[in-house]
C-alpha cells in the first residue's frame, strides 16, 4: 500500500486544487481525460476532507466511510460553453448537453469510477474503494487524516516547508506562508487588512496568481511551490 497526500493539477481541472491520495491519482488522470475527450473542465468543489468538518453548502451529508476521508473522491461542478452545470442540472441527466452525458457514461463504464448520480449525489465522482475494499479503507484513514491536519495546523510548518501552499478548506496556516505575504507584500500586492496573517485565504490566492502572471511562471495556478518561491526571493 502506497498512502501519501498528494496535490493534483491538470488541463481540464480548473476550481479548488485537488488534494488526493497517491493511489487515487491515475484515476484522475482517467478523469481529465475524459474530460478533455469531451471537451469539458472540472470545477473541483472539494476533494480530501478533513473527518468532522462540515462542508458548506452540501446537502448530502458524508457517508460514514466516505472516499472524501481518504483522499479517493471529488465533488465537481462541469463547465462547457461558459455555462457552469451544477448540482441541479447533473441531476437531471435526461436534460444534460450530449458531451456531458458522454462524459458521465465514460465513468460509468470504467471499471473502478463511479458516479455519485447513481446514489444521489450527482456532484460526485470516486473509485468505490469504501466498498471493495473496506480493510485498505481503514489503514489509509488515519495517514491521510494526519496529513491533512499538518497541513492545516497552525504555526507547525517552519518557514522553510518543502510543503506547497494553495487555497484550501479549512485554510492552511503557517510561517511559511507568512513569509510568502510578506514578500507579496513587499512587492505591491495587496492581502486586504488581515495582511500578513499566516493563513493562506482568498486574497493571497489572488495576488499569488497576479505575480505568477507577471513573472511569467507557468502555470499560473495560484499555488505556492518552488518556481514561486524562488521568484519571491524565498
Ligand atoms: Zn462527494
């Protein structure tokens, strides 16, 4: 068993960064390419969730496994043509424009994939893994719940963490990511009047996306990793 939290990114993902477990990276390899065959983007909403803390705006309420817990699910909203499909309109498959019911159907009939539509939760994709296999279930809960809670802890990253910082629920906090405000900062960008506060919220996404933008990094994906560090002066 290979357990390690993990960030994901690729060209049909666009919204919240994608925090999954190793083992679950393949599959969503599978999903951008499905994607990409469609021409469609993910808008990821969430992915790997912290046991306990309550998602906003979600009806569904977690399933006492959830493949959330151990990094193996996303919930998505679909965007093509510049409309975004949400959970009201993924409901309604009947109703939905063909490449997105291609989409869907190429889920469905992977071997592994399943689509939340089939147990009520259409914003939903995860590879059944709570239910294959229950035991691997249970020894992957524990190091992906860990290492979601180092990355959210305040104050335990040292500013000089390896670790990549982006936009997450709940926030990352940490001197690490006070010192790449500060630089932000110190450049001209603007973190509204928290300033720098050590937590990683909506503002410093936003001014880390303006930077990488004229810097000329790529991508320009908001996330705080070496390239970025390095052009801040860190
Ligand atoms: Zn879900």
């Amino acid at each position: 068993m290979a357990t390690e939290l993990k960030t994901f990114t690729d060209s049909q993902f666009i919204g919240k960064p994608v925090l999954a477990d190793i083992e679950f990276i393949p599959h969503l390899e599978k999903i951008n390419d499905f994607a990409a065959t469609n021409g469609l983007k993910i808008f990821v909403t969430s992915s790997a969730r912290p046991w306990g803390v309550p998602v906003g705006g979600a009806i569904v309420s977690p399933a006492k496994m959830s493949n959330h817990l151990i990094g193996h699910a996303i919930d998505m909203n679909i965007q093509i043509g510049g409309k975004l499909y949400t959970s009201n309109e993924l409901g309604d498959f009947n109703s939905l424009p063909p490449p997105i019911k291609a989409f869907i159907t190429t889920i469905r009939n992977h071997p592994v994939l399943r689509w939340g539509g089939d147990f009520g939760d259409p914003v939903h994709i995860d590879d059944g893994l709570n239910l294959h296999n229950p035991n691997l279930w249970k020894d992957k809960f524990p190091i992906i719940q860990s290492e979601l809670t180092g990355l959210t802890q305040p104050g335990i990253r040292a500013v000089n963490s390896p670790r990549l910082l982006f936009l997450t629920t709940p926030l990352m906090k940490g001197d690490d990511i006070k010192v790449v405000q500060e630089k932000l900062i110190g450049k001209g960008f603007d973190l509204g009047i928290t300033g720098a506060d050590g937590f990683f919220g909506q503002a410093t996404a936003n001014a880390v996306i303006k930077f990488q933008d004229q810097e000329d990094l790529d991508p320009v994906d908001g996330i705080v990793g070496d390239k970025t560090k390095k052009a801040l002066g860190l």
